[in-house]
C-alpha cells in the first residue's frame, strides 16, 4: 500500500509538471536579478520563448537534425532538414537566415507549356498591332486638323476667321468711345 502510495504521488507531481510546462505563455515577468528558463531568453523585463529552431538556455543552441521548429519539438524525414522550417524538397530557390542558408523550395514550380507561351506571344503581337494602329489614327487626325482650337472645335480656316474679325475692329466708330 505504501508503494501504490508513493506511485500516485509521483503520478501526481508529473501530472502537475506536465500541466504547468505545457500551459506555460510564451513570456513572463522577470526580476533583475532572474534568469530566464530553459528555452527563454531575457527581452527587456520579461523572458521570452526562444524563437523557431533555437533551444538552451537564452536560446543559444540551433535544433539538431532531424529536430526543427518551436522547441525543436518537430521531426524531418527527409535528407536534408532545415532547423526551423524542417524538410527542403528542391533546390531551385534560397532560404535565408541570419545564420544559415540551404538550397530548396517547399513548392514545386509551375513550368510554362509550349502552348500557353503561344497564347501569351500571339496576345502580344495583338496588343502592340492595336496601339500602333490607335497611334496612326491619332496622328493622322492630328495631321489633317493642323489648326488652332477655337472653342474646342477644330478650325481649319483660322486665317478665314482672323481677317473676319479683324475687320469688326475697322467697322467700329472711334468718335462714339467715351474719353474720361
């Protein structure tokens, strides 16, 4: 009976340590005096959770393969295992961190079809064959209407309505304009 004791309270200390290490937030409160835990690192008053693929004591250590992650709590089972972000399937792109940079993309890439690339070079050739035609359009118009805007219609005959007014001035009777 006295072990069957001893066994529940050891029962009950791991249960209390296991609720406590894995309610934990990701930051508490610190004393000046006071170290941060395993896997925290001091930031400013409080101690914080050691960042993705870092563990130790002020989160010091990289994961070890096949370990990555938060708490390098997850495993890879791949051949090449990045320490935060785990398997790495193809080396056509970079994935860069201050300490470490590997080769690898975790998506495949999209190859372009032979057939969508013609699709894609006949809707060109249609694009530019439309603005050069736009353009001669708006040239020639702007040829053939050499001329002055008057009240926004195109005047052809500026010279026409020049002499017109001009001779509205010579009409005009200089005795009858008021001296003051």
């Amino acid at each position: 009976m006295l072990h069957d004791l001893g066994f529940k309270y050891k029962y009950v200390v791991l249960l209390v340590w296991n609720i406590g290490v894995f309610s934990c937030p990701n930051k508490y409160a610190k004393d000046d005096s006071e170290e941060c835990i395993f896997n925290f690192f001091p930031n400013g008053t409080v101690c914080q959770e050691c960042p993705a693929g870092y563990f130790g004591n002020n989160c010091s250590k990289l994961c070890i393969p096949p370990a990555y992650g938060c708490s390098c709590t997850q495993r890879c089972d791949c051949p090449i295992c990045h320490y935060i972000v785990g398997c790495i399937f193809t080396p056509k792109s970079t994935i860069t961190d201050p300490e470490f940079t590997a080769g690898g993309n975790a998506e495949p890439q999209k190859t372009m079809k032979p057939r969508d690339s013609t699709n894609l070079i006949i809707t060109l050739i249609g694009v530019v064959i439309t603005l050069a035609i736009l353009f001669s359009i708006f040239h020639a118009l702007r040829k053939h209407c050499s001329f002055e805007y008057v009240n926004g219609i195109c005047n052809k005959n500026v010279e026409e309505d020049y002499q017109e007014t001009e001779s509205v001035y010579h009409e005009m009777d200089e005795t009858r304009i008021s001296k003051n």
